[in-house]
C-alpha cells in the first residue's frame, strides 16, 4: 500500500500542500497524511502516517525537506520505517526518484540528505552574518514585537472582566504573551 505524507510550513501556503497532494494522488497513494506546521513544531500527521504504516507498505512524500528537518532526524524516520520494513519513496529528489527498498535508494538518501542539512546550515550562516553587519550599520533593527504593542488593549479587555485566553484569541497572541503584558502592566 501506498501512504502519503504532504506537508507545509504555514497555513498560507495552501497550494503548495495541494499541489503535494495532487502529485501523491498520481502516484497512487491509497491513504494521505497532510498538514500545516513547522518541520521543527510537533507533526501530529506525520506521527499518525509512521503509526499508520504496516509491513511492505511504502512511505511516499513529495521532496525530502518535507519529511525530515536534518539527517539526524530524516536517519531516525528511515530506521523506523526499516524496523517495520516499510520503503520510504522521494517522488522530486532533484529531478529524480529515489526509493530506499533498494541499496543504492538508501545510499542517496543519506548523501544528499547530509547534503541538504550542509546547505541550510551555510545559508544560515550568511544570514546571522547578514544580519550582524545590518545591525552594525544601523540598518536592521530586528522585528518590532507585536504583543507588546497591545498592552493597553490587553489591560483594558482584562479589566472588563475577560480571561487570558478569550484575551489573547482576541487580539491574536499568546496567552504567555497575555500574561507577560498584565505583569509589566502590574509593575
């Protein structure tokens, strides 16, 4: 049987996952696991798809940095799917397929896999470097907080009787965020 497994970071990237779920479907995924969260948040359907899986099915996603967010993480989910001897297929995996039921699959996987975790960490790099030289030069001042500048809104709705969580669905915060303003406003 053919699992699918679609994932995007955030929920406006609502084409993205169906376009991940479209290509799934061709392939012939007989049951499709999708969601929206980060990679490095809690994935609730990956979760469910590795429960899911049964021996001799295959795990199919749609590129790799939808699965995994580093090797080590990607090494644990193939090693999961190996113990309950269920494939792993990478339908775009720089232009090509890669599937692990064969030992030349399981080799690329794990070199680009490396690859891919390098990668992010250079681009990373540049960008505090980045970042560090905007800052030097007064250019980059860092994002401007957004609760913080609810925190008359927060303490007025708080003094109309309203708790910390109707208050932060409110306003569109934290309840931690709710909390931190009412104490800076007790202070």
């Amino acid at each position: 049987m053919l699992i699918g497994y679609a994932r995007t970071s955030t929920i406006e990237q609502v084409a993205g996952l169906e376009a991940q779920e479209t290509a799934l479907a061709v392939t012939g995924c007989t049951k499709l696991f999708s969601e929206q969260a980060s990679s490095v948040a809690q994935r609730e359907q990956l979760a469910a798809a590795l429960d899911f899986v049964r021996e001799g099915d295959t795990l199919v996603v749609s590129r790799l940095d939808r699965l995994a967010r580093s090797t080590a993480n990607l090494l644990g989910i193939v090693a999961l799917l190996e113990g309950k001897r269920v494939a792993l297929r990478i339908l775009d995996f720089g232009g090509t397929e890669v599937d692990t039921r064969s030992p030349t699959g399981r080799m690329l996987l794990t070199m680009f896999a490396a690859v891919a975790e390098f990668e992010r960490a250079i681009m990373l790099e540049r960008q505090r470097a980045g970042v560090a030289r905007a800052r030097a030069e007064g250019k980059y001042r860092g994002r401007v907080p957004t609760a913080r500048r609810q925190g008359k809104r927060v303490v007025a709705l708080h003094a109309s009787g309203l708790g910390a969580t109707a208050i932060a669905a409110e306003i569109g915060i934290s309840r931690a965020s709710v909390y931190r303003l009412l104490a800076d406003a007790r202070a």
